[in-house]
C-alpha cells in the first residue's frame, strides 16, 4: 500500500470508477458528496450464458465510448478532467478476460493523465456502496449476484465471509435454469416473474450445510422437475425461489444473531428479487432488525460503486502502483485490508 498526502485541501474528491467484471461495463465520475454521471454499455449474449471472450471483446469496443460519455456527462455537471483525482478499477474477482480489458485501459488513464490508479475489490464496492445509499453503518451484508453468494460482516479491519455457496451463485442458478426453460439472458427476472404465479411447492433440495450453501443440486432438481412435468413451470420456479431464499434468510439470519448485529444490507444484482426482499424483510422484522436495500441501479454491477470504494480508499491514502496493478480472477473480500473504516 502506498500512502499519499496530496488531497487538495478544501476540494471536493472526484474519481473516476470503471467496472467490468462480467456483462456490465461502466463508468462513473463520483464525489463524496453524489454520484455525478454514469454511463454504461451491456453486454447481450446470443445464445446461452456469458461467454468471457465475447464480454471482453464487447468491453473493448465501447470502454472508449463509456469513458467519453461519463466524462463528458460530468463535464456537463461543471466537473472537468483535470479536476479527477484518481482512476478505480474492478481489480477483481470476475472474468479474466473482461478484468484484463478494463484494467489495461485503468492503466492508461492513469498514466496518460498523471493521476494514481485504485484497484478495487468489487464485492466490497456492493457493500460500500450500499452503506453509503441506505445510511447503515455496521451490517451483516448477504451479498447475492451472478457468480457470488456471501454473507458477510465487517469485524477487525477486514469484511469477515461467515459463509458462502460451495459451488455456483444463486443468479448463475437461476440463469442456468432460465436457460433450461429456453429464456434469454439474464433469467433472474424471468423466473421471478414465471414464479409469481406458481401456487403449488414442488419438492427441492434444501441444502446448507453450517453457515455454507450449495446450488447446483437445486438447480439439477429443478431441471428433472421440469423434464417430469413441463406444465408445472410455473410451481417449479416459485419452488425453486421458496427454497433457495430460504437457505439464504436461514444464513444471514444466523449470521446476525451470531455477531449480535441489528442492521442487514442486501448487496448484488438478485437483490432485485421482491420475494427475496420479502423474505429478509420478515426476517429482519421478526427478529427487531433494520433492512436496507438501495436503488436497483446501485444492486447491479456499476461504475459508480467502484468509483465511490476508489474514494475511501483514496482518502485513507490507499492506492496502487502500476506493478500491483495485475487483475485477481478470485479475488477474496477477506484478502482486503480495510483501511477507511475504524477497526471495530
Ligand atoms: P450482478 O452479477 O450483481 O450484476 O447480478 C446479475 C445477476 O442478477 C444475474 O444472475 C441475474 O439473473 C440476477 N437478477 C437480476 N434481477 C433479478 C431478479 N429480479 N430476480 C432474480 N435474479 C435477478
Ligand atoms: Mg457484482
């Protein structure tokens, strides 16, 4: 870690965030005191799920295009180039092949504007983020995406897995089995809504072990469930939600009552799930708890979370050399030294 000390005094902190760790590739210009502009550009497949190769290709024809418009949006807002003061970067975890695009062009702005390059963890820019939009200080975070599935808390200096899937994330479950049921990319949504009006509970697996979870058998089940009886879709994706956010309530509940926590943050891209939310908020109100969810734009990857971790990193004096500055497929949020928050 490299500490610095050339904050200008009485300005207010701008940073340049760029993520694409997967299908979403986007950039963000954000102070301390609002996210200024953000622009973005999805990848689609064709056919089938992600492919890394093709999301990279498509990250590197339009970073250009992103980092323009988001620059310019900011320019409109009376914020010019000369005023950024670092460049974030989805260092990790993620697609090697999508992290590698983005990071090159980190590098670049870094050196080509003379500004210090921030590689960020972009599991903990969902929960930083999240803290900063809902106001909630000290949360067990479930952290529920695409490829992660994570309940987590901050505790000594570092956010703290208190368990996880031991194989795939619950959205890469759903997508896989969306794309069984012949639906596009992302399946999340569509289960969601073929879900609402199922009625009947097809039996699925329910399986967690400790504090850990595992998805690929519910996903397999639901699979055979469906190959039974096709008419049934409709009951198998409620079954398929009723449980998997079950065993997700089940482990972050435990979670709280473990580290006697009252406030719970819902992080990633399912967050957008109202059963999901509905779930956790009954949970939390059972138990005297207070949920937090922010804006759907801010579950789902996007510059501005990057952006906004670049900043409490910046400010503690957090940054990273060049020669540091490699892409981490698997990288961890308990590798992450937290240098922005008191240790507790
Ligand atoms: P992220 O990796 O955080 O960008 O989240 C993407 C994942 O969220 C994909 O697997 C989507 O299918 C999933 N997702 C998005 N919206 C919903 C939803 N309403 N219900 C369930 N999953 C969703
Ligand atoms: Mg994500």
């Amino acid at each position: 870690m490299v500490k610095l000390f050339f904050l200008r005094k009485g300005f207010m902190t701008l940073i340049l965030g760029l993520e694409g760790t997967a299908w979403n590739l986007s950039a963000a210009v954000v102070s301390e005191e609002r996210v200024i502009y953000e622009a973005e550009s999805t990848y689609k497949p064709l056919h089938g799920g992600i492919h890394p190769r093709e999301a990279a290709q498509h990250h590197s024809s339009e970073l250009k295009s992103v980092v323009s418009r988001a620059l310019r949006g900011a320019e409109g807002e009376g914020y010019s180039l000369e005023e950024i003061d670092a460049i974030a970067f989805s260092q990790g975890p993620g697609m090697g092949p999508c992290l590698r695009t983005v990071a090159t062009a980190a590098r670049a702005l870094s050196i080509s504007l003379k500004k210090p390059l921030i590689g960020v963890n972009h599991c903990i820019a969902h929960i930083e983020v999240g803290r900063w939009r809902c106001g909630t200080k000290d949360p067990v975070v479930l952290y529920v995406s695409g490829a992660n599935s994570q309940v987590l808390a901050y505790r000594s200096g570092r956010y703290r897995i208190l368990g996880e899937t031991l194989d795939i994330g619950i959205g890469n479950a759903l997508d896989k089995f969306a794309r069984y049921l012949g639906l596009s990319h992302p399946g999340g949504p569509k289960i969601e809504e073929l879900a609402s009006k199922g009625t009947k509970y097809v039996y699925m697996p329910y399986v967690v072990k400790g504090m850990d979870l595992s998805f690929s058998g519910l996903t397999t089940a639901a699979k055979d469930a469906f190959d039974s009886h096709p008419e049934e879709k409709a009951d198998i994706c409620h079954s398929f939600q009723e449980t998997a956010f079950a065993m997700l309530t089940e482990v972050t509940e435990r979670a709280m009552a473990h580290c006697c926590k009252d406030d719970m943050l819902l992080a990633g891209g399912v967050g957008a799930n109202r059963r999901l939310r509905q779930m956790l908020q009954t949970m939390c109100r059972d138990r005297g708890a207070r949920f937090y969810v922010p804006e759907t734009k801010y579950l789902k990857d996007n510059g501005a979370m990057i952006a906004y971790l670049g900043l409490l990193m910046l400010k503690s004096g957090d940054t990273t050399p060049i020669e540091k500055s490699e892409v981490k497929p698997n990288y961890r949020p308990d590798d992450v030294e937290v240098t922005w928050r008191a240790v507790e």
